[in-house]
C-alpha cells in the first residue's frame, strides 16, 4: 500500500513538473458589454445609441432613440392653444388661456418640430420669439410662483 501510494505520487509529482497536468477547457462564454452614447441627430433630437455587444456574434443588440427632457414638441397641424396646453401638462404648469376661441395659430410644418428649452416659460418665450407673436398682438406671462402662463391678446 506504501508502495502504491509512492508511486502515485511521484506519477503526480512528475506530471506537475513537466506541466501535464490538464487543466478543464473553457468554452467562449457570450459576454454582454454596453457602451452608452447619445449623439444629436438635429437641435433638440438625439439618438441614444447604448447598445449591448454580443462578445461571440459582436452585432448590437438593441438601439433606440429618445427624446430628451428638455425638448419642446410642436406637431403638424395643431394650433397654438394645444401645444401650450399639453406642454403645460407634461411640465406641471397650468395654462389660463384669454386669447378668445376665434383667433387660431394653427403650425402647417411638415414634421414634427423640437424645442430646446430647459423649462416651461423658456419654452413659451423661445417659441413665441421664434415666430414673433409679439408683433401680431400675442404676449404671454410667467407665474413661477404657482406654475401658471397666461396667455393673451392685446
């Protein structure tokens, strides 16, 4: 029994000198890494591109774009009255509108337009500058105080 037991161990011995011991073989496991990146397509439209890498296939596993918080959206075919309103909504603001139901400023753009402002008033104030409304008699007032924008005519 001593015997064997020498043996077996200077067989051991032996094989760990020579480095024959095998050691298990690993097989390539698929690794998921992510990269984050945002990169703007045009002012106030950005493309998140944070996207899972596949170690093995090395293709992108998902991509998706999004709209940042401080983009302002103004669709085609709505009126003034509308995009203040739901802006007003998605900000927590409420909107006192006294401009009267007959007069309308209705947006014929073709796509979708965005903003970039980093609040509410900054928003009314950059859309109502960009399209001069001061000049058509069109003013609007700020209350931070409560969140309220007035909106009127003069």
């Amino acid at each position: 029994m001593k015997k064997l037991i020498l043996c077996l161990s200077i067989l051991f011995l032996t094989a760990c000198s020579n480095n024959e011991v095998k050691k298990p073989v690993k097989k390539p496991i698929a690794v998921q890494s992510t990269q984050k990146d945002i990169v703007q397509v045009k002012e106030g439209v950005y493309l998140d591109t944070t996207f899972k890498v596949d170690s093995v296939k090395r293709k992108p596993t998902s991509i998706s774009v999004l709209k940042k918080s401080n983009s302002w959206k103004v669709s085609p075919g709505t009126d003034l009255k509308t995009v203040l309103e739901s802006w007003a909504d998605q900000s927590n603001w409420s909107l006192a509108w006294e401009a009267g139901l007959s007069k309308k400023i209705i947006f014929k753009n073709k796509n979708d337009i965005y903003l970039t402002a980093n609040s509410y008033p900054a928003a009314v104030k950059k859309l109502f500058s960009s399209l001069s409304l001061h000049k058509k008699g069109w003013y609007y007032r700020s209350y931070s105080e409560n969140s309220m924008m007035r909106v009127y005519l003069k």
